[in-house]
C-alpha cells in the first residue's frame, strides 16, 4: 500500500470534516431560514446518510459540501427520492438540490449546475463471463466495443438493462436511444444500482453498463464478469450539484461554487476519490484529479 493510500486512510478515520470559512461572503449571507430539499436517490446512498458512514466517493464529497451550506446558515431537509421522481422535484421546487449528477443539455433545461464535486473512471460494459469474449466483427483493435449499435446487430437477442432516468453521458445516452427498445429493459424504482446489478448477476439481463468501482462493491468477487471500454466513451465522469432552476437555485449553486473551490486543496477531497478505488486504477486517478482539479497531495510522492 503506498504511502498516500495509507494517509488517506487515517485522515478518513481521524483528522477533523472540512470546516467552511467563517469570512463574509462576497455572494451575501444566506438567511438562516434558507432551506434547501436535499434529494438523495433511493439507492445505497441513501444508507450512507442514515448511517453518517460514507460508502463513495459521491456520498463522501456530497458530505463536504452539506456540512459547508450549514455553516452559510442554510437548513437543510433530506428527502429520498427514486431518479424519476428526483427530475420532478427539480422541475417543480424552487429550493432543492441532488449531488452527483451528470450535467447533460437536457437536464440544463431545468437545473443549474455546480462545478464538479466527483470525478468517476470512466463505464463499462459488463457481462458474466463467458468460454469466449465478444465477436471480434464487434471490437476494434484494442478490444474496446466499436459501440452498442454494433453489439445488438452481431447479437440482436441480447438485453441491455439500464436506470430509468439515468444519464451514462452524452454520447452514450444517444447510442442507448438508437438501440431497437427490444433490446433495452429499463429499471424503474427504488435501489436501481443493486437492482440492476441484481439483475445481471441472476442472468436475467445480458448486459449493463456500470462505474467500476461501483459493481466492485456490489460483487465482492463473487460472479466471475468480463468488461468492454466503449469506444470513444469519455475516460471519466464529473459529478455536479444540480440545483432548481430558480434565483435560489442559483444562489445556491454558487455558494457551493464557494466550498468546492475550497475543498480541491485539501487532501480530505483527494482522499474522498482514492480511498474507493482499486491499487491498480490510481495512476489514472491521478492522472485526471490532477487535470480536473489541478491539485494532487504530495505531488512529488505521486507519479502525475
């Protein structure tokens, strides 16, 4: 284990949560009756509040930020809330806010976004595996998918199962809607991260796309699976704030603007990312923090 990766677990256990500076804000001070409706998905997550343990890098830095609004004087009220029912909460409140969304044109339309608050390597397709991998006619030459549309024309029997109001990224979201819909079962409800993985798990789907580090925690080992870059697919992902689209919203959106610029300096928000990650993915970790964030811990410890 390297020497980051130790500091990173004894700063989690030990050394205080990031405190919000106490200086005048140049955005104004909110009134201490400035309350938001924080949504969290009915997922994992949702645990992870109850509890006050965090169990991903979202829930961890999502953390940064909540405790961050208290000390502006906001008050904060959660509110669980399946993906369908969280855009329509958006929609209609003029006060509430979701973390670790991917910000797409479409959700723009009814959401301010913040700057990013995670950063995510990159999805993958996942299958359980197999005697033999995919077709070669529907792989480029770095064993990457040449893309879904390809997959379903070489394999027009197969299921992709996704989350009914997730976004996989742009250009992935296109090629998902392109697909033949008999080829795509859409999960509904509570608890879509378990239950989709569920699903592929039990052989009741052929397909799902999936962060890696999230299906790590949900097999534990335990099914063997194989899994697919998708060509042209971004090496990672930025989680946001999104927030009504209302003068609060965007009050809001700013002043968490304020915490996170904050935040990327400490180690408490690198040690967020790495700590959920597999040894064997940090250098691409560092790699892309350092691009987003433009800040690593130690940077003469850790290979950049």
């Amino acid at each position: 284990m390297s020497f980051i990766m130790r500091y990173c677990l004894y700063a989690t256990l030990f050394l205080p949560f990031y405190t919000y500076s106490t200086e005048p804000h140049p955005l104004g001070e909110p009134s201490e009756l400035s309350k938001i409706t924080w949504i969290v998905e009915d997922t994992q997550e949702w645990q992870s509040y109850v509890d006050k343990i965090p169990t991903s890098t979202s829930n961890e830095t999502a953390s940064i930020i909540i405790k961050g609004l208290a000390d502006m004087g906001y008050r904060l009220s959660f509110i669980k809330a399946t993906g369908d029912r969280a855009e329509k909460i958006l929609r209609n409140e003029h006060n509430a806010c979701i973390a670790d969304r991917i910000k797409t044109p479409a959700r723009e339309v009814f959401s301010y976004f913040s700057q990013p608050h995670d950063l995510y390597l990159g999805q993958k397709l996942y299958r359980i595996a197999q005697p033999s991998t995919l077709s070669s006619n529907v792989l480029n030459s770095k064993g990457e998918l040449i893309s879904l549309a390809h997959l379903f024309a070489r394999y027009p029997e197969k299921i992709l199962a996704i989350g009914s109001a997730v976004s996989y990224g742009i250009k992935l979201d296109k090629q998902i809607a392109d697909l033949n819909p008999k080829n795509v079962f859409i999960r509904t409800g509570s608890s879509r991260i378990v239950s989709l993985a569920n699903m592929l798990f039990k052989n009741r789907v052929d397909y799902v796309i999936y962060y890696p580090q999230e299906i790590s925690e949900l097999n534990q080992g335990s099914i063997e699976l194989e899994s697919y870059t998708i060509a042209g697919s971004p090496p990672y992902f930025l989680g946001h704030v999104a927030c009504s689209k209302s003068k609060f919203g965007k009050q809001i959106t700013e002043h968490v603007n304020e915490i996170l610029n904050q935040a990327y300096k400490t180690r408490e928000f690198y040690c967020a990312h790495e700590k959920w990650l597999n040894t064997g993915d940090l250098p691409k970790l560092r790699q892309y923090f350092y691009e987003v964030f433009k800040y690593l811990p130690d940077s003469d410890e850790v290979s950049r």
